[in-house]
C-alpha cells in the first residue's frame, strides 16, 4: 500500500480552507487577522524547511547531526515557552533548557532501547518524530503550568509568606503551588489519553496507518508514544519548576518580581 501523494497545486487549494476562520475574524471583527496570516506563513516557510532539512537528516543519519537537531529543537521549545509565560529568558532559560534536555532525552531513550529495541531504534527517522512530539506536548504543559506557578505565587504571596511566618521552610510554602501548577499542567494529558482512540486518532497512529502499516501496530505505536510523552512531561514541568524557582527567591524568601516581563504596548 503506497502513500497518496498531494500535488502542490493540491495542496495550494488547501488554502482556501482558510476562507473559514479568516471570515469568521473578518465578522466578528476580531483583531488577529494579520497575525493568523503571518502564522500561516510562517507554518509555511517552517514547513517545507525543516521537510527538506529532515530528508537530508535522514539521509545522512549521522548521530552527531540527529544530536544537534534534537538540541536545536529543545532550545526553540524553550525560548517559545518563556515568551508564552510572559516572563524573562535570563531568569528562566537555563533552568528551563536542563528540564525540556531531561524531559526529552528520558523517554526517548526509553522508546528507544527498552520499547524498541531494534538495530534501527537510534536512526533519525524514530529519534526526531519521537522528540518532536513530546516536545511538542511539554511545550503546551510547561507554558500551562509555570505560568500558573509564578502568577499564584505572585497573587497569592500573603498566604505563601505566612506559611514562611508560620515555621514552614521553602519547599514546604512553595509545594501547594507545585502542585496546583502540576495539575494544570498535566490535566489536558490525562484528559487526551482518557479519550483517545474514541475522540481522536493522534498523529503517530494516522502515521502508521498512512504509511501503510497494520492498525493493529499502529495502536501500540500510539500507546507506547503516549505513555511517553506523559512521562516526558510530568518530568519536565516538575523540573521546569525546581529549576527556576528557586533562582527567583530573594534572600528573604519573597518572590523576585523581576522575574515577569515587562508588558507590552
């Protein structure tokens, strides 16, 4: 069973799909239209890059090279996720690229040598898929969840500094919200996989399917790229966390306001 291929000319009549939300924005006079066209064409441009750039990966299939993709791909992650926090790079951005490296490099190595195990598991065409798509959901998990730590501290600081008043040490004032941030975070992960298979067909499966693979292999491609992209984001939120928090602690046990970006316009 071959792939059926999409002319260009195919996929530029994709395009008029966009007369949809566009028409919606353009009637209800939402103000995004130009950044919905710029996303788009940066989708665009991104795409086809990294199409041509990953053919010649493939091809190569040099661990050094594959190595430096996967590094590329976590410090962009990482930047997108400071920028979508509102907060400062310098005070986050180390801390952060340790956590996404550990978040990452865990279940990848775990797919590869314990669930696959082959002679091919460490080729390009397994380790970058695999690492795009728990990047790809740690991104929206860390955004989601150290946003929420730093502004519950922030709006709830009263509380925290009385449970400091009160004899608590550090980590003790800070783990209610660690652990309210690492819900928010991994809520959508669980609610994903508890609907899965019913609500949607995820990107692995339809993957294999398209490719021409059995279902049946198909769905324990899926099942085991969901267990690890769990685990690679519950890894990378709780590391994210006690990576950065610290580094935003005054001496006095305040939290550093410093640490939010300055509002835009």
């Amino acid at each position: 069973m071959s792939i059926i291929d999409i002319t260009p000319l195919r996929l530029a009549s994709a395009y008029l799909l966009l007369a949809i939300p566009l028409g919606i924005m353009l009637w209800l006079r939402m103000p995004m239209l130009g950044q919905t066209l710029t996303a788009v064409v940066r989708m665009t441009v991104q795409l086809l890059f990294v199409g041509f750039y990953l053919q010649f990966i493939f091809d190569l299939n040099n661990p050094w090279i594959t190595g430096a993709w996967v590094l590329v791909m976590i410090g962009v992650a990482d930047v997108s996720i400071v920028n979508g926090c509102r907060l400062r790079f310098a005070r986050l951005g180390l801390g952060l690229f340790v956590a996404l490296l550990g978040g990452t490099v865990v279940p990848l190595l775990a797919f590869a040598f314990v669930i696959l195990q082959g002679s091919s598991a460490l080729d390009a065409q397994y380790l970058i898929p695999i690492s795009g798509m728990v990047l790809g959901n740690c991104l929206r998990a860390d955004i989601v969840g150290i946003r929420t730590f730093y502004e519950s501290l922030k709006r709830e600081e009263k509380a925290y500094l009385l449970s400091l008043a009160q004899g608590a040490n550090l980590r003790e004032a800070l783990l209610p919200f660690v652990r309210n941030a690492c819900q928010a975070a991994l809520a959508p992960t669980v609610a994903t996989i508890s609907t899965i298979g019913l609500v949607s067909l995820p990107g692995m499966m339809t993957g294999v399917i398209l490719g021409g693979g059995n279902p049946m292999t198909a769905i324990k491609y899926q099942i085991a790229i969901m267990i690890a992209i769990f685990a690679g984001t519950a890894l990378t939120v709780i590391l994210a966390i006690r990576l950065t928090a610290f580094r935003n602690i005054t001496g006095r046990g305040t939290l550093d306001k410093a640490v939010f970006a300055a509002a835009r316009g």
